[in-house]
C-alpha cells in the first residue's frame, strides 16, 4: 500500500477514528477540529499559491472556516457518503485529501486534494491517493472514481496519470476562479483496470 512494497494498509476506523499509515512516514488521519488551527495556519501561509487552483481558499478568512469545514465532512462521514483526511507527516498536518459525497447508486466518487507548498515533491499526494482508491475498490466495491483538475495544472494532473487514470475528456468553462473560467480535465478510473 505504501507505493514502495507489498504490505496490505493498517487501517483502524470506526464512526469517529480513522487513521492509515500508507507509508512509512506518512498518514492519513480523519479531519477533526483539532487540526483546524493547524490547517488554516497553511492555507494562510500557502495562500497565493493554492488560490490559484482551490476556489474556496479565497473564502477562507479564519480557523473557523475550517471547522465549519471539518464539521461538514465528519457529518458526510456519519452519512457514510466517504470523508476527508489530513495528511500527516513529520508530526503535522501538511494537506488534505478528501472524497466527494459517495454517489452510491452509481458506485461512483470524486477525490479532490491539496499539499502544503513546501511539501511537494515528495509523492505524498500521489501515495495517498494510490491507498484511498485502492480503500475505495478494494473495501467499498466502489466502481469508478474521478479526479477533476484545470487545464494548466500540470502538477495535479500527473496524480491521476501516474495511478493509471485516463483523461476522458475537458468540461470547457466548468469552474469558476478569480474572474476566469477553468477548463476541468475529467480523469477516470474504472475498478476492472486497478492494479493495487
Ligand atoms: C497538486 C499537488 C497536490 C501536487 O503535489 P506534488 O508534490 O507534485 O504531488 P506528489 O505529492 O504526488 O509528489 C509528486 C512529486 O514528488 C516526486 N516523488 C518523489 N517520491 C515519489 C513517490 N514515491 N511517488 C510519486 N512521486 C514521487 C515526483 O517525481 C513528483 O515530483 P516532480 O513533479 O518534481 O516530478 C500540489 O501541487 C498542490 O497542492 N497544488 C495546489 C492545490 C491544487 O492544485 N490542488 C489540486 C486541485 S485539482
């Protein structure tokens, strides 16, 4: 699971603990508003550089906001409709990473993440990512996951690239963002072509 052997997650969860050490130095931790401060402390940091691509992130004026956040995933979790995880690493939270609502008809969800700046580089998304779609079809039977990117975010699209994602097709003008119009790349992944 950890993107650098063999070994199968240790993954504890219940309605209210979650944690997946998905590699060595790594976790994913379920968001509670523990980390709220923390989180915020990022994003004001980080504030430039993720606006860039996160509309919310201009909306986000105080550790408040993200714990009117965190209440809203702990809730979808509690709906059983998927959650939104902090990655932790050297001791601290340094991004999320996060499914959509569960559309369970469809057995079908979308994955939406972020990275502190200074923490890039490292594969921490893409190893995240790699144990929560494997979590997703392997325990959740899911079918078909998303990943939405903007054309033009290159280091966002090589995610779903490298886990073997295909590129669907562009949502022209899908998202909007600072006065302009984004171009969604839509990447999909069906369950019958996942090599774990
Ligand atoms: C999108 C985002 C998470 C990508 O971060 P990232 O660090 O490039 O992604 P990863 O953590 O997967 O790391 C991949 C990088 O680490 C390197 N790397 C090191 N070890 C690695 C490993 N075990 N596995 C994969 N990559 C590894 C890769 O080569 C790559 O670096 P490169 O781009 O210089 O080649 C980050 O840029 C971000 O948060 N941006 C702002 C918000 C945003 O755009 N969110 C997405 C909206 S759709």
């Amino acid at each position: 699971m950890c993107g650098c052997g063999t070994e199968r997650a240790v993954i504890v969860h219940n309605r209210y603990m979650f944690r997946l050490q998905y590699r060595p130095d790594a976790a994913l931790v379920l968001l509670e508003e523990s980390y709220a401060a923390e989180i915020y402390a990022i994003v004001n940091h980080d504030r430039e550089y993720l606006a860039e691509w996160l509309p919310w992130v201009d909306v986000t004026h105080s550790p408040a906001d993200i714990v009117v956040f965190i209440r809203r995933s702990l809730e979808q979790l509690a709906r059983n409709e998927g959650f939104h995880a902090g990655i932790l690493y050297d001791g601290q939270v340094r991004g999320t990473v996060g499914l959509k609502t569960i559309d369970w008809s469809n057995r079908k969800v979308e994955i939406g993440y972020w990275l502190a700046a200074g923490y890039q580089g490292k594969g921490l998304m893409t190893d995240a990512c790699r144990a929560i779609v494997d979590y997703a079809f392997r325990e959740w039977r899911l079918h078909r996951i998303e990943i939405r990117v903007a054309v033009g975010n290159r280091r966002s699209a090589a995610i779903p690239e490298r886990l073997g994602f295909a590129l669907e097709g562009t949502h022209r003008q899908a998202q909007r963002l600072r006065e302009r119009w984004l171009d969604m790349q839509v990447f999909g992944l069906l369950a019958e072509h996942w090599k774990p």
